[in-house]
C-alpha cells in the first residue's frame, strides 16, 4: 500500500494531503496488526502466514486459531530454513518447498479443497518475507 501511494505522488495522481491521510491509515493499520499478533503470541512472520491461512473461512471454522496458530509457526521454520539465495528462481527449489507446505497443512487437518490455494499464498508470502531474512 505504502510502495502504491508513493508512486501515485510524481503522477500527480493524488495530493500531499491524500498522502498524509494514507500514511496515517498504514501506521494504524500496522500498529493493529502488531497488537494482533501479540495477542495471539505471534511473530510478525507468524502472523504473515496465519493471515494466509485464516483467509480461508473453513479453515477458521474447522481448526480454530489455536490450530492456524501452530501450523504458521511451524510452516516459517520450516520454509525459513529451506529457503536459498536464488530460491524463487529455481522451480526445484520452489517444488520442494511447496511439497514441505502441503505436509504441514495435511499433517494439521487443512481443508483439503483449499490447500492447493493456501500452499500458493503461504509461497507468495514466502517471496515477500525472505527479502527481509535475506537483509536479517
């Protein structure tokens, strides 16, 4: 959202004003977010794959938070620790990482019908946070 308002700015797309009020908006929406995942004991990588996982409604329904909770945390060690410098370039790596997600989610009751789904979130959420593991 940040990276969209910031390039809406030199097309005169919106006003400074409008700037302003979005930043606001972003700061309280991450200052939420942060207090969620603290409620519900999370890191914020954490709570990056439990909002992949929640988005399906009868996965809320079925496992409960507490169950989304364990499988968040267990899919960013796992995923953390298989990932590689050039991973979301080499379709093996990606393959195997895939093949990881989908045990998680099966050994933990997911949906069966929303997994394929859920794997492609978790992976594309993967992408986004290993930028940061990358620079950690």
């Amino acid at each position: 959202m940040l990276e969209q308002t910031i390039r809406e700015v030199p097309n005169r797309a919106i006003e400074t004003s409008q700037v302003i009020e979005e930043l606001i908006r972003l700061a309280r929406e991450m200052r939420e977010a942060g207090a969620r995942g603290e409620k519900l004991g999370l890191t914020d990588d954490e709570l990056a794959f439990y909002d992949a996982l929640e988005a399906n409604d009868s996965a809320v329904k079925i496992l409960g938070d507490e169950a989304l909770r364990k499988i968040a945390q267990e899919l960013v060690g796992t995923v953390r620790s298989n990932v590689t410098i050039d991973w979301t370039i080499r379709e093996n790596v990606r393959a195997r990482l895939r093949v990881l997600v989908k045990r998680i989610l099966r050994k933990h009751g997911y949906p069966p019908d929303k997994q394929e789904t859920a794997t492609q979130t978790v992976i594309d959420q993967a992408e986004v946070l290993s930028e940061n593991w990358a620079a950690a």
